[in-house]
C-alpha cells in the first residue's frame, strides 16, 4: 500500500503573509506622506485658496490631481518593491 500523496494546494505560510500586508502597510504610508508633501508645496507656491475655499480654475485642480495620482504611483512601486525584496 501506498502512502497518501501530498496535497496538491500549497500552503502560504503565514511569514508570507504578514510580509504582504507589512508591504502594503509601507506603500499606504509612503503614500500618505508624499501627498501631504505635494499638498504642502503646492501651498508654498500659493497655487491653491486658503483651507475652506473652492479651486476657481480647473487647471489647478488637475494639477493637485496630478500630484497625488504620481503620490499613489511611486507608493504602489515601493509597495511592490518591498514585497519582492523580501520574498
């Protein structure tokens, strides 16, 4: 008689797991903190109202939008990178 065979569905060891959520935990800093710098040198440049206040022109509002979808990128980026390096 045979032994039984191994299983085929892998186990992700939990190690494995805790370094995916410690990737993402970087990448969703990272990205709060390069968009509160982008927010902040918008401001020293004096391109968006005083806090409470609408963006009259819309091509201020892209810019800002611009900034914090490059923020997310290169949070995303790290987050994979840490992943990868640790794996």
């Amino acid at each position: 008689m045979r032994p039984p065979a191994a299983p085929t569905i892998a186990i992700v060891p939990a190690l494995y797991w805790l370094r995916s959520v410690m990737a993402a935990l970087a990448g969703f800093v990272a990205v709060l903190v390069l968009a509160l710098l982008a927010d902040q040198l918008l401001r020293s440049l004096g391109l968006p109202p005083p806090a409470a206040q609408l963006t009259p022109e819309l091509g201020r509002q892209a810019l800002a939008a611009w900034l914090r979808a490059g923020c997310l990128l290169l949070g995303g980026l790290l987050a994979r990178a840490a992943l990868a390096r640790r794996a």
